[in-house]
C-alpha cells in the first residue's frame, strides 16, 4: 500500500505542477499579465509554498518536488504580473 500511494503522490504531483507551465510560458514568451488575477496568483504562491513547508515536514519526496517546481513556475508569474502592475500594464 505504501508504494501504490506514493505512485499516486507522484502522478498528482505531476499534473498538478504541469498544469502550471503553459502558463508559465504563455506569460513569459507574450509578456502580457491582464487577464491574470495578482491576488489569485498571491495566495497561490503563498499557498504553494505552505505545501511546500508541508512536504518537508512529513519528509514527502512527491510534496517537496512538485511544490518546489511549481513555487517556481508560479512565482514567475506572479513576478510578471506584479512588475506589469508597477509599470501601469495590468
């Protein structure tokens, strides 16, 4: 059972981060952030990285990886986003 459930970690970590890089790449090779939500993408980030704190706790190699990568394609985003605030484009 522990390996099955570790397989299933594995497979939600996976689509749930992958599920972030079209984004991710949308925003970045566009640069364009106005149908994007900065407080949606805050809490996100915020919430991402709680999981991530989260898998380190409990040593859960599916929670730390995916949370690490999807942390960082999140933050980009909202790093766009916010910068495109500053600069009066959202």
């Amino acid at each position: 059972m522990p390996e099955t459930a570790e397989l299933i970690g594995f497979i939600a970590a996976f689509l749930t981060t992958y599920a972030f890089v079209p984004q991710a790449v949308k925003v970045w090779r566009e640069d364009e952030t106005k149908a994007i939500s900065l407080g949606m993408y805050s809490l996100t980030v915020a919430g991402i990285g709680m999981w991530l704190v989260y898998g380190i706790i409990l040593d859960s190699l599916p929670l730390i990886i995916a949370n690490t990568i999807t942390f960082c394609l999140a933050s980009s985003i909202l790093y766009k986003k916010i910068k495109h605030v500053r600069e009066g484009r959202a």
